[in-house]
C-alpha cells in the first residue's frame, strides 16, 4: 500500500531549505530585495508624503519590487529541483532510497518555499518596520494580506518552475523555460493590449482608464497582474489609481465585480494547484 | 512432481532432476561420475525455497528509448551472498537494467524483484533492501559531507551518530566542514561509499564503481567491495573493464546490445573465451616482417607484424621463451608491453560463438 511518509516530505525539505541559504544566488537576490523594499517603504512613506504618504501607497511601491523579485526568487529555486539534479546524478542516490516521488516533490516544494517565505519576511518585515516609523500607518490588515499574497505568489512561480523543471530533460532547457515564465506576465500583457486595439479601442484609453471589464478581468491569466489586484482588494480598494503622467492627472480604474477577493484567491489556488498536479505526474512518470 | 536444477559440487555441471516432493533421488554426475543424493522440497515451500534464495531477481526486462532497444528482454538471478559483475562496452544497456532495477526508470515490460519485493508493487520495501552507488555520483554542491550523511541517514531512518563513524571509515573525515563543491571526483565518489553503506542493506548495486578513477581509488573501492560481501552482503556491480572484475566476481553476465550473451563464472568465462594476452615488442629495424621462429614456438598463437612492432599472442608461461628466441635471433628489443585481453575482445569472440549477432 502507498502511504505517504511526513518525516520523508520533512526530511527533504529541511535539505531543500539548508542547501538553499547557502545558495549564493538567493542571498544575493534577497539582500536586493531587502535593501529596495526599506529604500521604496522609506522613500514611499516618508520622503514623499505629498504623492503618496500612507501604508497603501507604500505597498503598490513595494509591489512594483516584490512582483519582481519573489517570481524571480521562485523560478531561481524551482527551474533545475528535479532537471538539474536528475542531469547532476544527485537524485539517482535520493530515488534509490525508500521515498516515494511523491515525497521527494512536496519536499521540495515546502523546502523551497520555507526560503521564500524567509526572504519575504525579511524584506517585508523590515519594511513594514520602516513604514510604521516614518509613517506610523495603521491598516495593518491590510499589510498582512499583502504578505500572505506574496507567499502566495511566490508558491505559485515556485509550483510553475518545479513543473518545468518536471518536463524538461536537461538543466538548459529548464532555464529557457525559466526565462518564457519569467517574461510571461510581460509577454501576456502585451498580447492582450494588441487584443484590446484590435476590439477597437482608442489607445488612450490605456491612460484615461476607460477599459472594456473583460480586459481588466483576463488578469487572472497572468499570475502577477492577479497578485496586484488581490493586494489592492485586500486593502478594501475598489479602484486601481495611478498618475499616468503627462498632466492627465491621477487615472482611477475601476476593478470590476468578477475581481473580489474571493475570486481572485480561487483563481490564486488553481495557478498554484493545477502545475503542482501536472509536475507530479511529469515527476512520476519520469525516467531519471 | 517438482523439477530442480543443481550443480555439481565438483565440477559445477548443470543436473537437472525431477520427482516427488520430499523424495530423495540419487544422482552420478555426467560430467565427473561424482555420486551423491538431494532432497527434493516440499511442495508448499519450493516457491519460498527460490525466491529466499535470489537477492536480485530480473525477469524477461525490456525497455525502449524512442526507437532504441536498450534492454532486450534479459534476464538473470543474483544470489544471495554472491559478488556478480554484470559486463559488457559502453552502450550495452548497463546502467539501464540497473536503473530499472532501481525503478528510476520504467521498464517497457519484465518483473523485478529485490530480495523477494516485487519493484512494482512493493517498491519501498524493495528499496529498502539496496544500497546504491550511480556512476555519475552527485551530491549537493552546498552541504558538508556531514550534513550529505545526517540527510541521508534521515532518509534511510537510522541514528544520525553512524554519519562520522562512516565517514571516518572511508577516509573523508579530515573534510568533514568542507563543502561537497569543493570534492574531488574521487572524494565524491568515496561520499557515495558512505552513504551506500549507512543503510547496511542486504544488497548493494555499483554502477561503475571504479570507472575514472586512479589505481589508488580503484584498489580501495575492490578492497570496500570485498569487504562488504564479507559481511554478508550480495553486490551486484558493472564494469567494461574485464581485469576489474577478475579475481573479484563469483559471477558475471555479458550483456550486448541489451541481451544477455553470457553467464558464468569469470575463470569458465575465460576458459570458454580463451583471450590470451598480447605482447607487443618494440624492435629496431623490424620493419613489418614476421620472425618465422617465433611462428614455430609451441604455444603461439598468432604473430603480427606493425613496423617495428611485432604483436604476439601467447600463453603467458612461453613469454619469456619468445623474448629469449628474438633475442638469439639477434633481434634488437627496445620495449615490451602485455596487452591485457579487453572486454571488446570478448565481445568479438562471444558474438562469434553465436553465429553472428545480427
């Protein structure tokens, strides 16, 4: 009978986790982040209080980094766990002990995720810290659903990077993976911004804000625009506002009904379940 | 009615013989005319007997690459206790029936079992039963060999205290705070010595244990090897290298092109090969012509000439005999060289045997 094996899942993760912090790459990558997400709390908050001035406007600051960063983290993480160790020899030995894949997977994944959940809590613990003294805000709720969504986030690329990683045979061709994954929410953004003017709307209506609601709810197809709608319904906004610039003044655009919080927390859970799903049938299936 | 096949325990030829459970039947070997009698087993426990008795258990395995047989329905029983090399050059589908065994791969077709654990349907427990040392070992860049070992013995689920004993006892324990990064080819493969043994399994399975490394490595590996087995333990490793698994293998089977071609004892495999050596001479001023002495020596088998080197193959007692007769013949040598019989050699001559592989 197969029974999956916690001290195995714990076992694996604990490795996942002790290898990573002393992955150079990561540190790297988190020091960045730390030190811009306190320069953007403290810049946001404090040294410009007529623009912005307030924990909210700090966070679509802050989000502008992490929505950045923690994918980037991810992918770093996830692109070669199962290519890169498989073409390396390392999971021959791990695979020839008593483990399920199934194990060795939700290891991975727990383990690789306790290391982003760590540097977010760094980075937005410190910057929370910031905030609070140059601003002293108060919708702390809010910031807590910002960071719960960032973790959230970060599992959804770290599931996506672990299901290439799954498919692709070599560590290389997991990292061109790791790049199209990278660049999606760009790539996706770009493409239905050619949808929108081929539908024939006026291309200012990017800046004035007047978007047909089919277009604003597609962000559910790219897992960052996702993100920043939740933080922004998270922190009980109905509107996404922005100064476009060239004197047209602050945009509001309406987030439509379809976008609540609930909504968007599903469409979170089915990025982060569906390639955690197919990653293991690619994993089982796999010759290693 | 039971039907069992025996060695002789003279001159291990094969009997086959048949009869009632329990019966006693007297046996005369065809072969040396050794009397003696075996007790056929019971009925009920023939089934356990035999599968009691096999560590690994192979049984008609096929696996395909896209279009590529790379294990052509093969089969084969490694015993308990037994040291069996499996041979064969690169490409003959090794590592893949080792990897099946280890259910790293899925095999197209055929049963495994590992000391009795069907792979398939008792996965685990079969695992649990072998250690494992792949050929390209790799471990992970940034952890020390301690935390590797602490990992490991986690995963097996024993005591973590026998990580620097066993560490000690292959010799890393002076790089114990040095990350695995920073190993040589030979430290890493010592790591995968002493994680294949923090287990103590029944069975272990070597992929080349020795290949790339010097001679110092290679003679603590076949000293490992040697010990394991006297501990108890069945060892199941491949090679491409014949002199490797001389003087080591109770058994070894020869596997080309994913079919198994031979299976037997390495002093009968030899007998039956019969791949003698080779001389090479360097001698000045040859110039590709045969000494018709040499030809005429007892014992030689054949002679050619390459410029000023002159290829003999011999017994190895009349060596020096054909050194001392060229030198007589006022033959000038400069060099000599033995050319150990390779494994492709054997591969010439068993597809030979068969009639033609393909």
């Amino acid at each position: 009978m197969s029974f999956i094996n916690p001290k195995t899942i714990f076992t694996i993760s604990k490795k996942e986790l002790l290898d990573n912090i002393r992955n150079r790459w990561i540190i790297l990558l988190t020091v960045i982040f730390i030190i811009l997400i306190i320069t953007f709390s403290y810049v946001a908050g404090g040294g410009r209080e007529d623009l912005f001035g307030d924990m909210e406007a700090s966070v679509t600051t802050m989000m502008a980094i992490s929505s950045l960063l923690i994918p980037l983290i991810a992918i770093i993480l996830g692109f070669s766990t199962i290519s890169g160790e498989a073409e390396s020899g390392a999971l021959y030995v791990v695979l020839s002990y008593p483990v399920r894949r199934i194990e060795v997977l939700l290891g991975k994944l727990l383990g690789l995720g306790s290391v982003i959940i760590i540097s977010i809590l760094l980075g937005f613990g410190f910057g929370g810290i910031v905030i609070a003294l140059t601003t002293g805000s108060s919708s702390w709720t809010g910031y807590i659903g910002f960071i719960f969504l960032s973790i959230f986030l970060g599992f959804i690329y770290l599931s996506l990077a672990m299901c290439i990683s799954s498919y692709c045979k070599r560590r290389i061709t997991s990292i061109g993976g790791g790049i199209v994954l990278f660049f999606w929410s760009l790539i996706y953004g770009t493409v239905m911004m050619a949808v929108l003017f081929a539908s024939g709307q006026p291309i200012n209506s990017i800046l004035t804000g007047d978007l047909p609601e089919w277009f604003i709810n597609s962000a559910v197809f790219s897992p960052s625009d996702m993100h920043q709608t939740a933080v922004y319904r998270a922190f009980g906004q109905s509107a996404v506002t922005f100064d476009a610039g060239g004197g047209g003044g602050i945009t509001s655009i309406p987030i439509p009904e379809f976008l609540n919080l609930g909504n968007l927390l599903i469409a979170h859970f089915i990025w982060f379940i569906i390639p955690l799903v197919l990653a293991y049938f690619l994993f089982k299936r796999r010759d290693i | 009615m039971i039907t069992k096949t025996i060695r002789c325990p003279s001159c291990k030829t094969e009997i086959t013989i048949s009869g009632n459970p329990n019966e006693k039947i007297d046996i005369t070997c065809s072969n040396c005319n050794l009397k003696g009698f075996f007790r056929l087993p019971s009925a009920q426990t023939d089934d356990r007997i035999n599968t009691n008795s096999f560590a690994i258990e192979v049984k008609g395995l096929s696996k395909m690459f896209k279009d590529l047989k790379a294990v052509d329905n093969l089969s084969f029983n490694v015993r308990k206790g037994e040291i069996y090399g499996l041979l064969g050059p690169n490409g003959a589908g090794k590592t893949t029936t080792i990897k099946a065994i280890l259910s790293l791969i899925h095999s197209n077709s055929g049963q495994i079992k590992i000391n009795g654990f069907d792979i398939k349907t008792n996965g685990i427990e079969a695992r649990r039963s072998v250690g494992f040392l792949p050929e390209r070992v790799a471990f992970y860049n940034n952890l020390t060999p301690l935390q590797t070992m602490n990992f490991f013995c986690e995963l097996w689920g024993v005591d973590k205290s026998i990580a620097k004993p066993t560490l000690t006892e292959v010799g890393l324990i002076d790089a114990i705070n040095r990350k695995v990064g920073t190993f040589s080819k030979g430290m890493v493969q010592l790591l995968g010595v002493a994680q294949v043994m923090i287990g103590k399994p029944p069975v272990y399975i070597l992929d080349e244990p020795m290949g790339g490394l010097d001679a110092r490595w290679v003679k603590t590996i076949r000293e490992k090897i040697k010990w394991l087995n006297e501990q108890g333990a069945t060892i199941l490793f491949s090679s491409h290298i014949l002199s490797e698994v001389e003087n080591l293998c109770d058994r070894v089977a020869i596997i080309n092109k994913g079919r198994l071609i031979a299976e037997d004892t390495v002093a009968n495999l030899n007998k039956y090969l019969k791949i003698k050596p080779r001389l090479s001479i360097l001698i000045k001023g040859l110039d590709g012509k045969v000494p018709d002495k040499i030809k005429e020596l007892d014992g030689v088998e054949l002679v050619e000439a390459n410029k000023d080197i002159l290829f003999v193959t011999c017994e190895p007692n009349i060596r020096s005999k054909v050194i001392i007769t060229l030198e007589k013949e006022g033959y000038k040598i400069v060099d000599i060289k033995t050319i150990e019989p390779s494994l492709e050699d054997a591969f010439i001559k068993l597809i030979e045997f068969e009639g033609g592989d393909n």
